[in-house]
C-alpha cells in the first residue's frame, strides 16, 4: 500500500466553489490586461500608475486562492 504525499481532488469527488473557480478564471484575464496595459504605456502613451494597480490587484486572487486551497479541507489537493 502506497502513503499519500497529498490529498488527491478527485477522490474526494467535491467541486470548488463558484468563488475559488471565478477567482482562478480571473486570474488569466488580469494578467493580459497587465501585458495590455504595459504596451499602451510603451507605445500608447499610457501612464504606468495603471499598469502597477492592475498589477497589485492581481496578488489578491492569488493570495485568496492559496488561502483557500490551504485552508479548506476539500481544495487542499490543489494546494501542493
């Protein structure tokens, strides 16, 4: 018999919630409006102080999604 390293996800045969799966569907969308925001600032004449504040506001699902991952029992396969 083989000893877990983790919990495996699928075992557990639970869903993750609306908010940790909104919160890592999120995450793709803030990192192109950073690349986007980064070029207008380039190239657009943009200022940067946009591209930093997208840019803090995406450690915030991040944080919230490790936190949840570490901390509730049936996400905690997504968490190593």
């Amino acid at each position: 018999m083989a000893v877990q390293k983790h919990d495996r996800y699928a075992v557990n045969r639970l869903r993750a919630s609306a908010f940790f799966t909104w919160l890592a569907c999120t995450l793709p969308a803030a990192i192109c409006a950073q690349f986007l925001l980064a070029g207008q600032a380039l190239l657009g004449g943009l200022c940067w102080s946009m591209h930093g504040v997208v840019g803090g506001l995406i450690g915030l699902p991040v944080v919230a999604l490790v936190a949840m991952a570490i901390s509730v029992s049936y996400l905690r396969g997504l968490a190593w």
